[in-house]
C-alpha cells in the first residue's frame, strides 16, 4: 500500500512468503497472462469524469502501453525476475535489453 514504481512487490507461491507485520495489498497472478510479442504488458486509457448525474466522461483517445523487458516465462525459477513480471517504467529502464523509443506513434520498444 502507498507504494510506487514497483517497490515492495513480490511475485510468491506460499502463504508462508507472505510478511506477517506491515499492511499488505494481494492480487492473485494469472498465469497464462495475454501477451504481446511475447512479452507482459499493462494497458492505460485515461479517462475523465465531470459529473456523475447527469454522467459525463471524457475519454483521452490515445492511450498508453508499458511491457515487461523480458519475454515471459511461467517457470517458478523465473518468479524473482522483475524486468519479466512487471510493466513498471521505472523497473524496466534498469534492464539492459530496454528499448526506449524516440517515436511516440511508433509500436516498438517497450512503452508505446
């Protein structure tokens, strides 16, 4: 909780993993995550909400992607590496197979 760019996360396989003292947030991993190009990635559309009665939403057009920098595995061998479970900019530009990408409308490197 009240975390950011991928701190605290933890990929796990045993309640035992689980820290036993500080609040926690848990999600249940898919393991056959939808991916591209071989790759995990987490979709954004940014939208915004005026009023709720009469319900008014403006949807931005463009949206954004972000990709994991390691092509995805579910070996539990792979569960501590970051760059492949995580779409996290700021955890994926430490890698040293990060693509950056100079086009913006271009659909390659690991943020579109």
């Amino acid at each position: 909780p009240a975390s950011a760019r991928g701190i605290g996360i933890q990929v796990i396989h045993k309640w035992s993993q689980l820290p036993r003292k500080r609040p926690l947030l848990v999600q249940k991993y898919l393991h056959k995550p939808y991916l591209i190009g071989g790759n995990k990635f987490d979709l954004r559309i940014y939208v915004y909400v005026t009023s709720y009665d009469p319900l008014r939403i403006y949807m931005f057009s463009d949206g954004l992607v972000r990709f994991a920098s390691c092509k995805y595995s579910s070996s539990m061998k792979t569960l501590n590496n970051k760059f492949m479970h995580l779409t996290n900019y700021s955890v994926n530009k430490k890698n040293s197979e990060y693509q950056t990408n100079s086009d913006d409308k271009a659909c390659h490197g690991h943020k579109w």
